[in-house]
C-alpha cells in the first residue's frame, strides 16, 4: 500500500514538473488575467517557433540538404511575435505582466542571438 502511494505522489509531482517545464506555468492555474493570456500564448507560440526552427536544423543535420525554406517561417513567426509583444507591452498595467512581457522579450533576443 505504501508502495502504491509513493508511485502515485511521484506520477502527480513528475506530471506538475514536466507541465512547468514545457509550459512554464503550474497546470491548477487558470484564472488568468487578459494580459497573462495574451503572454502565455505569445510564449507558446515562440515555443513552437523555436521548435520549428531547430527541427530544420535536425532535419539539415541528419540530410545534409538546405533547409532554410523550413527554418524561414519559423524566424518568420519570431519576428511576428516580438512585434506583438512589442504591442502588448505598451498596453500592460500590472507590473507582474510587465516584468513576464521583459522576461519573454528576452527569450526572444536570446533565441535570436543564437541564431543568427
């Protein structure tokens, strides 16, 4: 029984920590603000932008072919949301989004130093 328990504890807890680290956030928090909203999606479409751009790279990689039509839409879409978040940022209230917004913009420069 004890056994039992334990393996259910360490399947919740790895379950929370595989959402936190792909999702950033605790799966039990959903009542968000407008302005969270707007991030959290912005955040998830760098995601998978970031994911785009790096099976290119696998993809190139593993071929040896040109892949820059498939890694263009994704830089594409980087810079797309970095223009909206430029948006939203002029809009934000409350400082808890603000420092979420700076946070993301500097994943976003970060991912564009890599790249480039």
């Amino acid at each position: 029984m004890k056994n039992l328990i334990g393996v259910v504890l360490f399947l919740i807890v790895a379950a929370v920590g595989v959402n936190i680290l792909t999702k950033g956030g605790l799966p039990f928090k959903k009542s968000l603000s407008d302005e969270e909203q707007q991030l959290d999606r912005l955040r998830s479409d760098l995601r998978a932008a970031e994911g785009e751009y790096r099976q290119a790279g696998r993809a190139s990689g593993l071929t040896g072919m040109d892949t820059t039509a498939q890694a263009g839409p994704a830089l594409a879409k980087v810079d797309r949301i970095e223009k909206e978040l430029v948006e939203l940022k002029a809009k934000l209230k409350s400082d808890i989004a603000k420092e979420a917004a700076e946070r993301l913009h500097d994943e976003i420069r970060d991912f564009k130093t890599e790249v480039r």
